[in-house]
C-alpha cells in the first residue's frame, strides 16, 4: 500500500498557506477599500460617498458572514442596525430633511467616518468573542445542548417559554392587540393599566424564549424540535400583533437563529445556508411587521416608511456636525458625568424619573424641536439607533471610539458567552444570562449605556456567575469534559 508522504514539520500545508494568502490579500484589499472610502468627501466626490459607504458595508457583512459564520450570527442584529444607518445616509445626505431635530441633510461624508466607528466595534467584538469560544475549534463529540437531554431542564425550559408564550396571549386578549387595534404600540401600553405587568412578562423574556427555542430545535428528539418550532412560530407571531417592528421581530427572530447555528458549527456541519435562509426569514418577517402595523394605524407608507429610514441616521448625522477629532459637541462632557450618575440606580434612566435626564434622553434635549420633545416625553418615546452617536457627543471622534472599542470587548464576550451557557448550562442560568445580553444588546442600539454599566445589569452578571460556580458547572463539566 502506498503511503501518503508526509510533509516536513517545519513546512506549511499547501492548503493551509493558500488560505493564508488569500486572506492576506482580501484583508489588503478591505482596508484599501476603506481608506479609498474615507476620501471620497476629501476629494470633493461627497454626493456619491454615502451609497459608496453603504456598499462597502454590505461586502463587509457578508465576508463577515461567510468567513465567521458563529460570531456573524451573533453578531447580525448591530449588524442590521448599521446596515439601516447608512441606508438612511444615503437619503440624509441626498437632502432629507430631519422632523425631529430639524435639520436639512446635506452631503459632507458623515456616514464614511460612520464606518470606522462599526470596523472598530467589530474587529474588538470579535477578539472577545474568539477568546471565549473559538470558532474554528470543532468539537471530538456531537454537542447536544444540556437542556435537550436532561428531562427536568427541558421540561423546566418549555415550561417557562410556554408561561411566557400564554402571558403575550393574554395579554393580547384584556389589553388589545396594537396591531389588529390600528394604533400605535406605544400609545397602547401608556393607555392600559390592568395588563401592564402581564404584558411586561412576555416583553421583557423575549430574548430567553428566542434563545431556549433556538436551541431545543438543535435536540436529537424529532418530537422536541417540532414542539420548539411550533413554539417558536407563536413567539414571532405574538411579537407582530403586539405592534412590534422591523428591529424588534428582527432582533428576536436572530436570536433563534443564533444557538442553532452555533451547535451545528460547532459540530461541523455546513451552516451559511441556513444562516442565509435564516437572516432572510427574518427580513421578512420584520419587513411584514412594519407595513401591516402602517397599514392598520391609516399612515401613508411611502411617507411613513421615508420619514422612519431617514430618523435611523439622525442621532449620528446632528453629533457629527459638531464633533471633532478632540472635541465633544456642547454638553457633551456634562452629559457623561450625568450618565456615570446614574449607573447605580436600579431603574432605567425615562423622562418620567423626579432626578437628572440623562443618556440618549440628554442628547435629545440637546438637539430636538421643542413640539418632539414634547410629544416623546409624554409617551416616553426616544430617538433611535445612538450606539455611535452618543459616544461621540460625550467624548469627540477620539474618546468615542476607545469607549465603542471597550464595549465590542464585552459584547463580543458576553455573546459568546451566551452561546455557551444554551450548549452547557441549565435553565436559570440561560434566563439570567440571556438578561444581560438583552440589556447590553438594547444598550448599543439605542446608545443608552446604562444598560450596559448600570446595576441592574452588572447584578444580573454576578448572580449568573454564582449560580454557575455553585449550581451548574459540575454537571456541566462532567458532561462536556470529552468535547
């Protein structure tokens, strides 16, 4: 029998340097297209320098995906909020006009520098991610998840996913569902008092259901992924007829995605395919939302639908005319100090809290119209999509993006982590887990960091980490010692 020659130990596969190479190459080719992307406004071509930037955002998140597939997914909701931020550059920039902050969009290349913002965030997400879950790393066993297996956790975990599945149903029922109302979501909630913690209940689980679901439809029992998909399905359905849109039916659809894909990865199965058809889903749906929820309050969707795209970019464009490299618009400083005031209040910063605004709600009062102001802080409304501009109001282009660096460390982590407790830890561990990760996922959408660094949070953080040091990690560790 011929043997295979072997290669010398010092000597480099073939494949492995080929791979090598071309990730060379395409890495040389990204940061040229980068720094060709920054100066098209320099060289006077600042009209077409918003859609040349949502173009290579979109090249970018898709080598993301295909390249990183695991953390991609985790990944892809900030992801999406970006991608909708230099769509509605494209239209700011183009001369759309800003109804909350009045302002007239013109083109000076604001969402170019936008993208070093998100390359930061990224490449630091993905180092804290890789540190707690390599992705190339395949496992010597198949995984299936510690809670599709042992009899008490998963009926523990469709237990409580189907408590919080009947709390969305009733709910619906004394409260009114927003959207087969006609009205808008917001003004519903503030209307009905009876069903408010009820209602609460479904709202606030949302992201431990999508993450218990996602994982029990990677069981081994054919019966346990049926009754996790059927679940699953009402899950997204109850999000839709509370009235909740693009971002919130996408959020929640991806964080299903997001275990299931992980365990097959891991388990070395191919995964893009389902991911594309996943993310693609998911669009749908949140596309769906957002036209039937327009629909049944009377509103004129081409208008409707303009106005929201245009306001996704608004906090970033109104920071950026008056930021610079090491200066922070005015209040700015001031801002922060109040923000750090806040972190140790067990409550969410609103605009009905007796003490200082702060956080986004500061910025806001800093740059919107007084007719907004007053209609957002009756109903308790924000502006929207802040993860980048509200850095840059405390700090300037520099400080903001040491500070976006340290929160893609710890976005990146606590993802992975999330991923790691739905393979290896139990129910409660999975709920307090995935209630950080809610908080923090919430926190950079909207650029309110009390979400991130508040108590409320970091008490989340630590009572997870006691209940796995006492609870959970023997089992675990004893089931998993072999992968």
């Amino acid at each position: 029998m011929l043997a295979r020659p072997s290669m010398p130990a010092h000597t480099a596969s073939p494949n492995v340097a080929g791979r090598g190479a071309f990730g060379v190459i395409v890495t040389a080719l990204l940061l040229l297209a980068l720094a060709s992307n920054a100066a098209l406004p320099a060289l006077g071509f600042e009209s077409i320098s918003a859609a040349a930037t949502l173009a290579l955002a979109c090249v970018g998140v898709i080598a993301i995906v295909l390249w990183r597939p695991v953390f991609s997914v985790s990944m892809l909701y900030l992801f999406a909020v970006g991608l909708s931020l230099f769509l509605a550059g494209i239209g700011i920039e183009a001369g759309g006009y800003l109804i909350e902050t009045n302002v007239q969009g013109e083109a000076n290349g604001a969402f170019s520098r936008l993208l070093w913002f998100y390359v930061i965030f990224t490449l630091c997400a993905l180092a804290g991610f890789q540190w707690l879950l390599p992705e190339r790393r395949r496992a010597r066993i198949r995984i299936e998840p510690r809670m599709a297996i042992d009899k008490y956790s998963l009926f523990l975990g469709l237990g409580l996913s189907a408590i919080v599945l009947a709390a969305g149903v009733l709910a619906g029922l004394t409260q009114g569902f927003a959207l087969l109302k006609g009205i808008n979501r917001f003004a519903l909630r503030n209307e009905s008092e009876g069903a408010g913690p009820i209602f609460n209940l479904f709202l606030n689980n949302q992201t431990f259901v999508a993450v218990m679901l996602g994982t029990l439809c990677t069981a081994s029992n054919r019966w346990v992924r049926a009754i996790a998909l059927v679940m699953a399905v009402a899950d997204i359905g109850l999000d839709v007829l509370h009235g909740e849109q693009f971002m919130s039916v996408l959020g929640t659809s991806l964080a299903m995605l997001a275990p299931f894909i992980a365990i097959h990865a891991l388990n070395g199965k191919p995964v893009v395919r389902y991911l594309g058809i996943g993310a693609l889903l998911a669009l749908v749906l949140g596309t769906a939302s957002v036209f039937y929820a327009y629909k049944g309050q009377g509103l004129d969707m081409s208008d409707t639908i303009l106005s929201r795209v245009l306001l996704q970019g608004q906090v970033w464009y109104v920071v950026d005319l008056d930021a610079g490299l090491l200066s922070a618009p005015t209040g700015g400083g001031a801002a922060f100090t109040r923000v750090l005031a806040s972190l140790a209040s067990p409550q969410a910063p609103t605009f009905f809290d007796t003490g200082v605004v702060s956080g986004l709600r500061d910025l806001m009062l800093a740059y919107g119209t007084p007719e907004i102001l007053r209609a957002y802080i009756h109903d308790d409304v924000t502006f929207t999509m802040g993860q980048m501009g509200v850095p840059v109001y405390w700090f300037g282009y520099a400080g903001a993006a040491v500070f976006v660096a340290f929160t893609g460390l710890i976005y990146g982590a606590l993802s992975a982590l999330q991923l790691i407790v739905a393979m290896r830890g139990g129910v409660i561990l999975l709920w307090l887990t995935t209630k950080v990760v809610s908080y923090a996922s919430f926190g950079l959408q909207q650029g309110e960091y009390w979400n991130i660094f508040g108590i409320r949070t970091i008490t989340y953080g630590f009572i997870a980490c006691a209940w796995w040091y006492f609870v959970d990690a023997h089992g675990a560790n004893r089931q998993y010692r072999e992968s």
